[in-house]
C-alpha cells in the first residue's frame, strides 16, 4: 500500500497532540508503518499547530509536503484553509466551523476571511465542515473537539468502531473514556 | 516490543539501555524531551543545570566518576558549552560520554540556523545523526561503545524533524556499565604541558575513527537501478528515498563525522550522476570535492532552511505534486503571549513610557510582536544586561534614564549574572527587569534554580533572586506585579530616574503553570463600552470587537479569559466587569 497522507491543522492549544496519538496508535496496531511529526515549543503558544500523520507499508518521510495530504483534520476553519495547499486534488477536508481570531485579525490589522467553507469548495477541495465545538460540550467538556473531528474522520477510513475503541482506550485517561466516546460518537453520526 | 516513539524519547531509551546513570541538560527546543523521558527511568539520575556548560561539565565529571554520562542541549546551547567540548576531546573520557545537540533548521523555534557538524570538526570529536526512532535508540547505544573505545565523547546529532517524529521503535535490556576512577593527572590536567602531549593522541584517534567509518555499519551503501548517487544523512535521507524509494545509489552516513573517505570513493565509483543532499551547509559536499570528487550539492539545493519531499525531488529533477490553491490572503497566526500572560502588563508598560527594551531568549520576546512591539534586540541568552551595559556606556545618562534589559528568570540564572556582575564592577547606572514567572516557560515548564524545586518537581535548593543581586552590590531592588500596571509603571519611572544601577523583579507566576489559579472570565457590559479599543493595546487573545446591533464593542471570549484584569486597567469607562488583578470586584 502507498503511504497515505493525514494532516491535523489548528491553532496551539486546540488538544490536536491527542488526536495523533490516538490516530498513531489505531495505525500502528492495525500494522501500519506509521510516522507522526509534530513541532514544539514557541509554536505551541496560540500560533498555527500542524501535526503530520502517515502510514502505509513503509513510511519514509515524517512530513507531508504540498499536494500529498488525502486528508486535512481542522480545528479551526482559518487554519484548514491555510493548509490547503497540502491537499491531494481529491483530498477532503473534515473541519470544525470554530473560529478562533489570529493576532492581525485582533489588532484590526486584517480581517477575518468569510465564507471560508464555500470558498474551499469552490476551489475544489471536499469540505465536510461541522460545529465540533457544540457537539464536544454536549459530550461533556468543550476539550472534546478532537474525538468529535476523531468521530467524524472514521466515516471515511476502514477501520471498525471496535478498533477505534481499542486504540482510544490505549491513550485516553480512563475517568475521560465514556466522555471521549460520547464525542466519538456525536461526530460520526452528525 | 513495537511502539511508536519520539526521537527524544527514543534517544532517552537509548541512555537507559546503554547504562546511563547520569543526565544533565538545560532545556532548549528541538532537545528538551530526552532529557524529559530520561527522567523517567529511575536508574538514571537527571537534573536539569544553569545553563549547558553546567551542564556538560557535571556529565565529564559523572564520566570521570567511572559512569556513563550525557547532556542535551539545542544547536545554540553547544556554544554555551564549546569550552568544555573542545578540552574534553584532548582529555577523552573515562565512562563512556555521549553529547546530545538538536539543530533547528527551519528555525521553528531558534534565534539562528546553525550547522552543529562545524563543533564535530573543530573540536574533532565524532558525531552520529540518526535519521528516525529506531536510529536515535540504536545509534545512542553505539555512540557509547564508539566513546570507551576510542576514548573520546561522541556528539550525537538531532534535528527538529528526528527529534519530534514518532516511529516505529523496539526497545531492548538496560546493561549496566561501571568503572574504576584512576588519579591520572597528564590525562586529565590540560596544562600546556599536558596538553601537548594530548594533541598528537587526538591527531591519531581520528585517523582511527576514519578507519572505523570506513567498516562500520553507521555508513551504508544502498544500491539502486539507475546511475545516480545521492550522499545524504539524517532526515534527508528519509526525503531522498521518499522520492526515489529504491531506484537510486544512496549512501547513507551515520557517522557524519570523520567522513569515510574511502567508501565515499567507491560509492561515487558506482554511479555516472553524483548528488549530496544535506541540509544548511555544505560539509559533506566541500569533503567530497576536496578528495577530486564532482558532486552537485548546494548549486541545485538551497543552504537555508530545512528540506521536504518535494524540495528534493524538484532539485533532483523529478516532478513534485501539485496541490489544491486558496486563491486569497489568509491572515498569518504568528504565537502569542497567552491569555493571562504575566509578560503583558510589563510589556505594555514599558511601551507606554517609550522606553528603548534590550531583550533576552524566552516567551517575553514576542514583546517585541504587535502590538505592543515593546523589545528592540535580542541575541542570545543573557545578552540583554551585557548589551544595555555597553549601550549606556557609549549614550550616557540619557539612555540610562530610559533604557532597560528585560531577562527570565531561567534566562538570568543561565548566563545573566555574569552581564549583571559587569554592570556592578564596571558601573552603569542600567535599570534590569528580571521577569520572574517561576518557571523555564518557553520549553515547555521545567524548574530552575530559583523556582525551588527540582526535575522530578521535588523540592530542590532555591536561589533568592533579590539577596542574589543585593549580595552583588546593588541597593536598589524592587520587586513588582505585572498585573498591577499603576505599579508598573510608578516603579519603573522612579528606578529609571534614578541616578544608580536598579534592579526590578517583575513576579508572577506563568498563567499555564498548574498550580495558577484564575479568576472567573471576565465580560463587557456593553452598554458603557464606548468601542474606544484603549483594551485593544495589551494584544490579548481573549479580547476582540464585536458588533452587535450595529453597535462596536469589546467582547471576552470566555473560553480563554483567565480573569487577569490588565484589560480593566486600560479601560475609561470601566466597562470590564469581574474579579480584578487584586482579587477584588471590579466596582
């Protein structure tokens, strides 16, 4: 199997670190090659985030360059349509409607881009764009978003809920399990 | 068994399985989680030291002592510890030593982009770079059998993309290491003498570690189908055979130094089209064309920033995907003091009385971002007291009643002190702002000196800033709260005007530490809010204009408001209601 190419997009802070690690550990145990790439530090703190997921037989590079990505998980819309670029031409997008304003948009240095789902469409990428952030405080706690975006990235891979489960019980603390699960749930059945 | 490991974390198995008992780093992104990990394993003993020269001289001790040693340390803190470095390869090791440094090309988080193989050679110790997790683990375990047999400490080089990826990693048995220390004063008292002696013997060590990479698995030739070679090492190797999988020559170094010049020979022998594709400067290529070797290396690849995929194939003359386009400007999301930050009342602070900010390496240079674009130099660490010295020095008594250096704590107990101690013994009348947020913030969180507790968050010895810098002479010291800018700004005026060195301790804890806690969120009576955006100025995440019923108002955003109260400050109308900076309701 060619490696295929998952990017997690969003904005330091969102939780995407547990979304690649659950994401790691349902690959590798599924026997995947699989590499996660990740950058700390100054980053970190309220800046773009993006996590770079892939697997296959054998995985060479840990990044995932432009045009390579046959998926793009966003936190945040902005951030989805930053990375954009990344995507294969029949690459899909899944993303939280959550917009969260960078620094120049505060300032009043620049504007907030609107109708960013459409303009994404029309620019040819799959856009499977929902609102994470409700759907994680009905499971429990607004920190959910990332099992909602979890939930609603399996519809489009292969692997079962069984195995889904097994992997989130490998990273998820167990007090928060029913809780991550819930979220799980909610986004895959919006 | 297979699990999916950081570099740095793989690199920490690697210390544990090797024997290590002793670790001592300073933190320092892409390097801080080996150090982190390592502290995990109970048979080895970590700390984290002042600064990295610290450091690598606590490890030359511990090898000294008879047991295997390391320290970690970014790109730019093996200049810190340079000093050592280049002695120790003359005196070589007892135990084994091993030194870790991650460089950051990209710059993710690094003040420059230098190349750590210019150390390796200059002090001419070996050093190996792995190219993922298995490597880092492997790898880490040879380099301290390379360092016993060679008697020599070994580098071992990372990089941001080895040490935050995760791969597929088997881990093994920790084997313990032990030996006798022996006095031997010509080998380990570099005086002239000595050191004459030891020269010759560093000479021929690298001739047989030439010899040794000649024969050693680090470097091995992966054969291809068509006539092209590529030298590489590291993450590029991953690119490299990300774009060509099998179908070219590749040798792959990981000893990267010394070079095996023989087997770089018959490698080159193998192919009709030679390429070296390593990232920022060109150590193999300048090796390689100095044996007689043409090889295209930085004519096709840049020498700035890090390479990817589809860098490397279009320079190698394959095609790169096409990706989809985003036919408008997105706003940039450059990183951000966060919510609550103690940083940003000072910062505003010293913008408003137009104060001319020396800075220093942390979280508080993006005091120096919009907008409140309050710092005007930054080098390296501890360079804001050395460089506001030298700035007062030549401008005088105008600049001192308006200048100021702005340090961490972690920062000045790094190398800010030594600055300090110029300021006292060659006499400025410098006013130094110590921001004291009680932890190394910008690594992620680890303790320093001053904060009282040690790696394993145990309670540890406690440097009292302000006796420090009273012990060195300095009789005006104040200690202020960042969330409290009418104290701010009184104290910063009245230390500014005065004609005598001052120090200003600036404390708050950092708003993420754990045991920080907030105040409710605040929120924006609307009604009174005359959209004046005076609360705009602080850059604060949580605050942003809203319109509602076609009027313009400030808004918290509640999810990220820690109830810090620096915005009710800066407010006419006192539209901000909620807990303030004190504790107290706010009206």
């Amino acid at each position: 199997m060619s490696t295929k190419n998952i990017m997690i997009v969003g904005v330091g802070g969102q939780g995407s670190l547990l979304a690649s690690k659950l994401l790691g550990q349902l690959l590798l145990k599924n026997g995947y090659d699989v590499k996660v790439s990740e950058v700390h530090g100054m980053s970190q703190r309220g800046g773009s985030v993006v996590t770079y997921v892939r697997y296959g037989d054998k995985v060479y590079s840990p990044i995932i360059d432009k045009g390579e990505a046959d998926v793009i998980v966003s936190f945040e819309l902005l951030e989805a349509a930053r990375y954009m670029e990344y995507l294969k031409p029949e690459g899909r997008i899944v993303t939280n409607t959550q917009t969260i304003d960078p620094m120049p948009v505060i300032t009043g240095a620049a504007s907030y881009p609107e109708n960013l789902v459409e303009k994404m469409q029309s620019a040819g990428a799959q856009v499977d764009a929902m609102d994470c952030l409700s759907l994680a405080v009905e499971a429990g706690s607004p920190k959910a978003v990332n099992m909602v975006l979890m939930g609603r990235l399996s519809k489009y891979f292969e692997f079962t809920d069984a195995q889904w489960e097994e992997a989130m019980q490998a990273v998820v603390p167990a007090k928060f399990l029913e809780m991550n699960k819930k979220a799980f749930a909610l986004g895959k059945q919006q | 068994m297979k699990q999916l490991m950081l570099g740095n974390k793989a690199v920490a198995r690697g210390l544990y399985e090797a024997g290590v008992c002793f670790v001592s780093s300073y933190p320092g992104t892409p390097s801080t989680e080996i150090t982190e990990e390592a502290v995990k394993y109970d048979d080895i003993y970590c700390e984290w030291a002042p600064n990295e020269k610290v450091a690598m001289e606590s490890a030359f001790g511990a090898s000294l002592a008879g047991k295997r040693s390391f320290c970690a340390q970014k790109h730019v803190g093996l200049n810190v510890a340079a000093d050592p470095l280049y002695t120790m390869s003359y005196t070589g090791v007892n135990a084994g030593m091993v030194i870790g440094v991650a460089d950051d090309a990209g710059m993710h988080s690094s003040q420059n982009e230098q190349d750590s193989r210019h150390h390796a050679i200059a002090a001419k110790v070996p050093m190996l770079e792995p190219s993922d997790s298995a490597e880092a683990l492997e790898y880490t375990k040879i380099a301290y059998e390379i360092s016993e047999e060679f008697d020599t400490p070994v580098l071992l080089k990372m990089c941001t993309r080895v040490a935050h990826s995760q791969s597929v990693t088997e881990t093994g048995n920790r084997v313990e290491h032990d030996k006798p220390y022996e006095k031997t004063i010509s080998k380990y008292v570099m005086t002239p003498a000595n050191a004459k002696k030891r020269h010759p013997f560093v000479e021929e060590r690298t001739k047989k570690l030439i010899a040794y990479a000649e024969k050693s698995p680090l470097n091995r030739i992966e054969k291809g189908s068509r006539p092209i070679g590529v030298i590489t090492s590291s993450t590029s190797y991953q690119y490299v055979k990300e774009v060509f999988g099998d179908d070219i020559y590749v040798l792959k170094l990981g000893m990267v130094n010394p070079l095996p010049d023989q087997l770089i020979r018959d490698f080159a022998a193998m192919v009709e089209k030679l390429y070296v594709v390593e990232e920022l400067d060109p150590i193999f290529e300048n090796h390689i064309k100095a044996l007689g070797i043409s090889v295209i290396g930085k004519d096709a690849l840049p020498m700035i920033d890090e390479f990817s995929q589809n860098l490397v194939a279009e320079a190698l003359g394959e095609k790169a995907p096409e990706g989809l386009a985003f036919n408008e400007e997105i706003p940039v999301r450059p990183p951000i003091m966060c919510s609550g930050c103690p940083h940003r009342g000072l910062f505003y602070t010293l913008k408003k009385l137009g104060c001319t900010v020396l800075g220093d390496i942390g979280c508080y240079t993006l005091g120096a971002a919009p907008p409140l674009g309050a710092m005007e130099m930054t080098l390296c660490m501890g360079a804001s007291i050395g460089a506001t010295h030298g700035f007062n020095k030549m401008r005088g008594a105008e600049s001192e009643h308006k200048t100021v250096a702005v340090i961490g704590d972690s920062t000045f107990m790094h190398s800010g002190m030594t600055g300090l101690a110029n300021v006292a013994y060659n006499q400025t009348n410098s006013t130094v702002i110590i921001l004291d947020n009680s932890i190394t913030g910008m690594t992620g969180h680890q303790q320093n000196p001053t904060t009282g507790y040690n790696i394993k968050g145990d309670p540890a010895g406690k440097i009292n800033l302000e006796a420090l810098v009273r012990a060195m002479g300095f009789e005006r010291v104040s200690v202020i709260d960042p969330y409290n800018l009418t104290q701010c700004e009184e104290t910063i005026k009245q230390e500014l005007a005065a004609d005598a060195p001052s120090i200003i301790i600036s404390r708050r804890p950092c708003a993420l530490l754990k045991y920080v806690k907030h105040n409710p969120p605040l929120s924006v009576d609307i009604n009174k809010c005359i959209g004046c955006k005076s609360c705009m100025r602080i850059g604060c995440p949580s605050i942003s204009m809203k319109t509602t019923a076609g009027k313009t108002h400030a808004s918290v955003d509640a999810t990220q408001c820690v109830g810090c109260g620096v915005c009710t400050g800066l407010c006419p109308v006192g539209a901000f209601s909620g807990v303030d900076a004190k504790g107290g309701e706010n009206k």
